[in-house]
C-alpha cells in the first residue's frame, strides 16, 4: 500500500514538472532548492534530485539562516536538518547567513520595521527572503528556484486574496511565478503546486527525510491562520478545484498585468529588479535604521 502510495505521488510531482515545463532549457537548466527545514522544500529536493537526471537538470540547495531562536533554535534545527538531507542526497548546500552578511537577526530588522510600520511577521520575512533568493541564486547561475509550496498554500493564499478582493494579487503565482522576463530575475517554480500537504507529510516520513515539523515560532499571522482553519473543514478534492479554477483564468490575469505594468526599475541602493527606484527589502532596511532605537 505504501510503495503504491509513493509511485502515485511521484508519478504527479513528475507531471507537473513536465506539463509545467518547470525544468527550464538549455543554460536554465540549474535549479537551486529554497530550503527551510521541512518537510516540502526536502521533498521538492528529494524528487527533482531523483528525476535530474531524466530532466536533464541539475541541483543545488540553498539555506538562509536567519537566526530565529538562540543556538539551539528553531533556525539552528532547521539547518542542521537540511545538512543532514544534502549530505545523503550528495545535492551542495549553499548558507546564505544574514547575520554575518547584514549584522543582526531577521528577527532584529522585522523589530526595528514594526516601531513604524504595521507589517505582519510573515510580510516582512517574505519580503527579505525574495531578494535574498533571487540574488544569491543568480550567482549561484541558477535558471529557476524551487520552492516548497504545496496545494494548501496556493489555495490559502487565492482566498485571502479572493477576500481582499483583487485577485490580481495572485498573478505572479501559478506552478511557473512571474509575468516579466528579465536578466536579474530568476523564475520560481513549485513542483508541489498541486499536491496536498498531507501527502507530502506522508511521503516526507515513508522516505525518512531528516525535517523539522513545527511550524516556524514568528508564523503568526491571523489572517492566513483563519484561512488554514477554515479550509481545513474542506477535503483535498475542494482545495484542488479551488486552485484548478484560478489557474484556469491566470492566463487572463497575466495578459491583463502586462499590459498595464511598467518597465522593471533597478533598485538606486542595492541594484535588485524593482517596481519603484527603491524596492521594497531596502524601504525595510531603511525604515528600521531611521528608527532611533537602532542608531
């Protein structure tokens, strides 16, 4: 029952990478993991380090430490397990520590960033980790980064945005993200788009990943906690209809989003790709350094 299971589960993971053309061509065909620790970015490594050789890619991983917790934390956990997972998948792992390459926590610059703005935890930390990803995978020369986000995920955030009322918010996002090619930009993609976060917890232990389980300890943000409840009354069938029906009109949204979009600007601090001459990590950084308890 658990070998059908897993060749079931493998076979859609594999699908979708092909239907999805998420393996990229020729020079694009490196392909670095955001990994975190669990459970979905081990198994998105796990798989497209099973299939590299079929996808004729290749595979890196890449871990930002951002010093949550003390040196015993939920960040020093999690990057004990991703060691663990590279080392027996013989897949290189790059460290991307922000306390040596900015000086202080990511739970130090989302402090100084709440004494003036009224950011969730979760937006801020996004907000970083974007640019550190896109950064250190172009110089890893990278042509896609793979994420971890499952069904669950996808379909959490297509109701939060649905309830906010401008499903536009979500037109970067599908299996493939991104509606705008360009050379700082590098594509990311979500081999477990369409799988349910169950079965990867299932797969996860049926292959005996080393993860860490637990949620991360700043993931408290009540909007999207509200909306995991009250989707979890839903069975997996209802959330993939919810996601089949928003990519079946992403098309649409992203004709619509680049004909009313604007040139990429480079941000005027750091040179990233940004919608304004500022982009949004250095207007972070900014605010917490102007903030006096920080001088």
């Amino acid at each position: 029952m658990e070998d059908r299971f897993i060749k079931s589960f493998e076979a859609r993971v594999l699908k979708t990478i092909k239907r999805h053309q998420l393996a990229g061509k020729g020079k694009s065909r490196r392909i670095v993991v955001a990994m975190s620790g669990g459970k979905d970015s081990a198994t998105t490594a796990y798989l497209l380090r099973k299939f590299a050789k079929r996808l004729g890619c290749k595979i890196a991983a890449l871990y930002i430490n951002l010093h949550i917790g003390n040196k015993e934390g939920y960040s020093e956990r999690c990057l004990q397990a991703v060691k663990k997972f590279c080392s027996g998948n013989k897949i290189p792992l790059h460290v991307y520590d922000i306390k040596q390459e900015t000086g202080c926590s990511i739970c130090y610059i989302r402090s100084g960033v709440q004494q003036k703005l009224k950011l969730k935890n979760c937006a801020i930390c996004g907000v970083v980790k974007k640019w550190i990803l896109n950064k250190e995978a172009r110089k890893l020369k990278a042509g896609r980064i793979a994420t971890g986000h499952n069904l669950d995920d996808e379909a959490q955030t297509i109701l939060m945005n649905f309830f906010k009322g401008n499903l536009m918010l979500n037109v970067n996002s599908g299996p493939a993200t991104g509606i705008i090619e360009d050379r700082k930009f590098v594509q990311r993609i979500k081999p477990l788009y369409f799988m349910p976060e169950d079965e990867i917890r299932q797969y996860s232990m049926a292959m005996k990943l080393p993860v860490v389980y637990e949620k991360c300890p700043c993931a408290i943000d009540s909007y999207r906690i509200a909306t995991r409840r009250f989707l979890n009354k839903f069975n997996n069938n209802t959330k993939r209809r919810i996601v089949d029906n928003f990519t079946g009109m992403l098309p649409l949204l992203r004709e619509r989003a680049k004909a009313e979009s604007s040139p990429v600007q480079y941000c005027k601090s750091c040179g990233e790709p940004a919608r304004n001459n500022v982009c949004k990590r250095c207007m972070l950084i900014k605010r917490m350094q102007n903030n006096k308890i920080y001088k």
